[in-house]
C-alpha cells in the first residue's frame, strides 16, 4: 500500500504519555474507502488497512469493552 498523503489523526483512545499510540487517517478512508491504522510511535513503519465496516466492528468492540487492556 502506498502510505496516506492525508493527515493522520490520533485516536482518543491512545494515552498521551507515549503509551499505546494508534493513528488513522479518515480523509484517506473517506477518499479511498479502506482504513489505514499505524502506530504513532513509528510513523515511517507499516500501516494496517481495513475495510469500513471491519473497522466499525472493531471500534464499537473496544467501546464495549470487548477487548481487555
């Protein structure tokens, strides 16, 4: 995958203390319809593509507190 040329957001959700840091990019995902997901802490490094609607699923997993910490 070519990397995102639109900016990259920090999820609520990562700790501002350098802890578990997650990026996307929704201008990306709303350009070209997959979801691309890195780790802050390494921005040059790979990034994760997901479909929407897998991402979705994902997301309202952690809301739910589906996934432990």
């Amino acid at each position: 995958m070519t990397p995102p040329t639109h900016p990259w957001v920090k999820s609520s959700y990562s700790s501002q203390d350098g802890g578990n840091c997650l990026e996307w990019s929704p201008a990306h995902a709303n350009a070209h319809g997959t979801v691309p997901v890195r780790d802050s802490k390494n921005p040059n490094g790979p990034a994760l593509n997901f479909a929407p609607t897998a991402w979705s699923a994902f997301v309202t997993g952690v809301q739910a507190g589906d996934f432990p910490a």
